[in-house]
C-alpha cells in the first residue's frame, strides 16, 4: 500500500472540520458565494473565509470572479483521490480479513497437518 501524499493528507486535514465538511455538501448541490456559505452557520464571515481557504489550498473548491461575485464551486476530482486510497486502503484490509480467516479456519480444523 502506498503512503498519503502531501496533497491527499491536506485533503484529509481539510475534511477532518465538520463545518468544512458541511461547505462542501453545500457545494455538492451548485456554486455558492461566501455570504451564501454562511448562512446556515453561526460564525462570523471571516472564519467561514478561512475554512474556504484551507478548503481552496487542499484542491477541493475552486473560487472565480463574475463581476462583483466571488462564487465557489466544488472539485470533485479532488475527492477522487480520497476515494481511490480509501478503496486501495479498504481491498488491502479485506485481504488481511481474509487471510487471517482461513488461518483461523485452519486452526479449527481437527485435519490439519503440522508444518
């Protein structure tokens, strides 16, 4: 198994904040502006400012200019990444279980053959 990138571990640090998690399932539905982020929170705009950026700095929003607003939008490529290790982490896992359960079985077994 390979080792988290520094990229896949500011990904997990930036998901590890429930209201950064939050943004983003609000993002998952279209783009939104920082005031509309903010709105179902009870925190002040420039904290929400803040977790857009470590959101931003972790490749999992994108922030543009259309006139006077600063929309943000989702990049679900970046959580494809998380998804792939989480996958490759959990195949990993269950070949262990696996393994570890035939041996098991073998140790149960009255026929089994010392080595």
């Amino acid at each position: 198994m390979t080792s988290a990138t520094p990229t896949l571990d500011a990904t997990f640090s930036a998901l590890a904040d429930g209201t950064r998690r939050a943004i983003l399932a609000r993002l998952a539905t279209g783009e939104g502006t920082v005031q509309e982020l903010a709105e179902p929170f009870d925190i002040s705009l420039p904290a929400i400012s803040k977790h857009l950026k470590v959101l931003e700095k972790a490749g999992l929003i994108t922030r543009s200019r259309d006139a006077q607003r600063r929309p943000c939008r989702l990049r679900t490529e970046a959580l494809a990444d998380v998804t792939a290790w989480a996958e490759a982490t959990r195949r990993t896992w269950e070949e262990r279980f696996d393994r570890l359960e035939d041996y098991l079985q073998y140790l149960q077994s009255p026929t089994k053959t010392k080595k």
